[in-house]
C-alpha cells in the first residue's frame, strides 16, 4: 500500500450528501449537506469543490471510498454507481463501507450499531472491533435492547455526524486488499410496487 493515500470518500445513504477527502493520514476536506432530494445533481460538484479546497486532481487520488448503506433506496444506488464510475475510470480501487461500519469506527469491543430506518423503525447490526457478529437487520426500537450482545454497548440511533469521514479513514486502511465490487445494502424491500402491466418489448 502507499505510503500517503488519498481517498475521496462519499455517502448519500440517507437525507445528506457528505463527502470527505483523506489525505496523509488525515481528513483535510469535508462537506455534508442535508438535502431530501437531489443527490444526483449535488455529489459530483461537491467532490469537485472538496479537491479543489485540497489542491489535488482527481488524478492524485489512491481509492474511492463510498457509503453502501443501508438508508434510502435512491441514494444508496446514486453512490454505489458514481463510486463504481469513479474507480474505473481513474484506474483506482472502489471500497465500500457500511454505515454499521462507519458509526463503529474506532470502538473497541463489542457494540451495537443502530441506525435511524423508516417508520420509526431502526436498522441493527453487532459488531465487534469492526467485525460483524451477526447479520444486518430491521427492527423496532424497542427491540435494541435484547438485540445487544452481552457486554456490548449500544451505539446511536442518532444521525449520521462525520459519516463521511469515517468512511474515508476506512477505506484508506483497506486499500491494497482483494476485495468485491461496492455493492447497496438493502435491508427491506423496495417501497414502489411493481407494474401491473407487463414492460414494452425492446426490438433488437
């Protein structure tokens, strides 16, 4: 691995567009915008303006680090696709980070991640020093506090404060591993109902 990585590192899992921008052992650029919408449009002029702030091309760049949920179907996708586009067309490694991971950074022993879900309902996951215990799932809050493992710590459900960062630091220490494809998390199923109607046949 390089000596001085740079990860540009980027999460639009929830209602955000949060980016951070690694570099020689630390964060040296950050954004996070609370938007509901407009992901899309927002995250490649944010990234733009985080390396400029940095001085750096994109060029300069070791790994793409990105948020793969679990959160808003929309905005996992739209993160996962640039970050795939990013790193093939710069020649770098795409990582993904779950946002069970993120929030866990830096803890030490077992814990338990829950993240806000829709509905009032959260998303759980326990890990311990950044290992997964037990499969992702969906859940009611008040069910946080069987699902903790003895020992453990519960950890959130709050926001999603320096997500971006903790993505990026995350990334820079898997860069040099074999590792797949980012890929969404999706913990329920998708909210939009299927036609009715069978699709229009595409010609050859």
């Amino acid at each position: 691995m390089m000596d001085v990585p740079k990860v540009l590192a980027f999460d639009t899992s929830a209602a955000h567009c949060a980016a951070a921008l690694f570099c020689a052992g630390r964060i040296v650029a950050e954004r996070h915008k609370e938007m509901g919408r407009g992901q899309a449009e927002r995250l490649m002029p944010i990234l733009q303006a985080i390396l400029d702030e940095a001085g750096l091309g994109w060029e300069a760049l070791d790994g793409i680090g990105v948020g793969i949920g679990p959160g808003n179907f929309t905005g996992i996708r739209i993160a996962v696709a640039a970050a795939r586009g990013l790193a093939l067309g710069l020649s770098v490694p795409a990582i993904g980070v779950s946002g069970f991971e993120a929030m866990a950074e830096g803890a030490a022993g077992p814990v338990l991640v829950a993240l806000p879900g829709p509905r009032g309902t959260v998303y759980l996951q326990p890990l311990a020093d950044g290992m997964a215990l037990a499969p992702p799932r969906q859940a009611a809050p008040e069910e946080m506090a069987d699902a903790l493992p003895p020992g453990a710590r519960l950890i959130g459900p709050g926001g999603f404060d320096g997500i971006a960062p903790r993505i990026a630091r995350i990334a820079a220490t898997r860069l040099g591993r074999a590792l797949p494809r980012p890929a969404p998390l999706y913990l329920r199923p998708a909210d939009a109902a299927p036609p009715a109607d069978p699709p229009p046949v595409i010609l050859p």
